[in-house]
C-alpha cells in the first residue's frame, strides 16, 4: 500500500516537474522548446509501467513470504 500510494502522488508530481522543469531550461539558454519535446507522457503509456512495477513488487515478495511462512516464528523474527 505504501508503494501504491507514493506512486500516485509521484507519478503526477513527476510529470508536473518535467512541465514546469523543461521550459525553464529552454528559457534559461534562449530557446522555445517544441511541443514534440514537452509531451512525453499520456495517460495510457503510463498504464504499463504501473501495472508492471505492481507485477514486479509482487513477485520479488513472493520468496520472502514464501519462507517467513514456512520458518519458526522465531527464526523469522530473528533474520528481519
């Protein structure tokens, strides 16, 4: 839930910095930044690197899980 919550506050805080970011460092060498260089992100690419990070935490905590619950309470406890 953590992770679920920090990327949906990071995501579009991410893409509101590469918006605000961008232009600025265009400005600050006199350039105007086409429009093919500012949008990057939509919404739907941003669907499967989600679903893919979600995929990827749930997986690496498969092992772990896995052998937490098959060791005595104490043994588990004691390698955290």
């Amino acid at each position: 839930m953590t992770g679920l919550a920090a990327s949906a506050l990071g995501v579009p805080l991410g893409v509101a910095l590469h918006g605000w970011v961008l232009p600025a460092m265009g400005d600050s060498v006199g350039l105007r930044l086409p429009d093919s260089v500012m949008s990057v992100y939509h919404g739907a690419e941003l669907l499967t690197p989600t679903l893919g990070g979600l995929l990827i935490a749930a997986v690496g905590a498969l092992l772990p899980a896995g052998w937490a619950a098959r060791a005595r309470t104490a043994t588990a406890l004691r390698t955290e």
